[in-house]
C-alpha cells in the first residue's frame, strides 16, 4: 500500500503547547489517491507491533458522554488510565497507558475516532511527556452583560486545563489531526528526518509517497 506523507516547518500552530524542539514534523495522510482510506489504520496497528515502542502513552480529550464507553473498553482490555476536568465543562482529559501491540490496536480507532470528532488525540513512544496546567483564559470578543438594569461590555475569563507537551531528544509524538484526515508526527529520532530513514522503519510493503503541500 501506499502512504502519503508531507514534511512540515516547526513554526506551524496547534491545539496544544509544545515545550522544547520538534525537529522533524511529519503527516501521515489518510487519504490515497486523494480518496480516503481505513488503510491508514491497519498501517498504524501494524507499525505499532515493534515492542520497542511500547509502554505508548495516550492523552485524549473526549465528551462526558463517551466516559462510560472508554472506562468498559479499558477495562475490557486491562489499560491503565486516568480522567482530569477537560478544558470545556462537557469534556475530560483521559490518560491512558497502552503496554503492547494488542491494547493499542483496540485503541487506535477510538483514537482516530476521537480526532475526527475535533477533539484532541495524542499518543507518545515510551516517554510519559503529558501534562494538565491550569491558565486563564479572556474571551476576545466583549459580551453584552446587565446587571441592575445596567449593560455593559465585558470580557469573560474562565479557568480551563490546557495539555502541555514536553519534547525530549529522543521524544516521538502523534497526533491526530483536523477531522482525523491526518496524522502528523512530531520527533527527533533521526528516522523521521527524511523519506529514506522513514522508509526502513515502515511496516512490509508499504511505499512512503511524498506530497508537497501548502507550498512546502
């Protein structure tokens, strides 16, 4: 099979804080042929069978109404896993741990499935490098409020968890992306630094093809 993938400069945003340095930012596209394929998911559980990866440590956001699917799904499958207050009020942080190629596997669609609902999904090789920090937040538009017969223009603060990420020199971090359409890795092992490397750690038959995107 085929796998496109695209290289990315550092200075790109996303939905999460990153502390330290990503040299090699790489997407994984879930489309073939510009068509959209479930091969991608069969191609990650497949890469994911070298033991070496392993402990991979999860950290997602989801709805409150998925919690009670997570909890039987890790239970059902002995994953070790934690729940923090989310960053909206509908919403947690679920950390898990998944120990071998079998629990992730199990996981790995609720994963993307996650991503593809917008919300965040990220898993990381051997390293624990997840955490929760409380900041504040301003609105940046004003809202209209009135009290005592009174209005007036205000800015709404709140308090919410927002996930940090600490990249080590030998971090290796997934995420998935807008709509779960990708998946970009974010590391600093040499293989990821170009198609050749990336190409001798790739699962049996699958071809790396590389896109330019966004004028990169």
């Amino acid at each position: 099979m085929k796998m496109e993938i695209s290289f990315f400069p550092p200075e790109y945003t996303y939905p999460f804080e990153i502390n330290g340095e990503s040299k090699n930012i790489v997407e994984f596209s879930c489309y073939i042929d510009g068509e959209f394929s479930d091969a991608h998911e069969d191609f990650f559980c497949k890469w994911m069978e070298i033991p070496d990866y392993y402990p991979i440590y999860s950290l997602a956001e989801i709805y409150d109404f998925q919690q009670a699917e997570y909890e039987e799904l890790f239970e059902l499958h002995n994953i070790k896993f934690t729940y923090t207050k989310g960053s909206r009020k509908d919403t947690f942080f679920v950390k898990a741990i998944i120990s071998n190629p079998k629990q992730f596997k199990e996981y790995f669609p609720y994963l993307h499935g996650n991503g593809s609902m917008l919300n965040l999904s990220l898993g990381s090789l051997n390293q624990d490098i997840f955490r929760l920090e409380e900041r504040e937040y301003e609105s940046p538009y004003p809202v209209k409020r009135t009290k005592k017969n009174q209005t007036r223009l205000v800015k709404i603060k709140w308090v919410a968890h927002t996930p940090i990420i600490t990249l080590t020199e030998s971090s290796t971090m997934f995420w998935v992306g807008y709509d779960g359409d990708y998946i970009t890795a974010f590391s600093n092992n040499k293989h990821f630094s170009t198609v050749e490397f990336l190409q001798k750690i790739m699962p049996e038959k699958v071809e790396l093809v590389r896109i330019e995107y966004g004028g990169l």
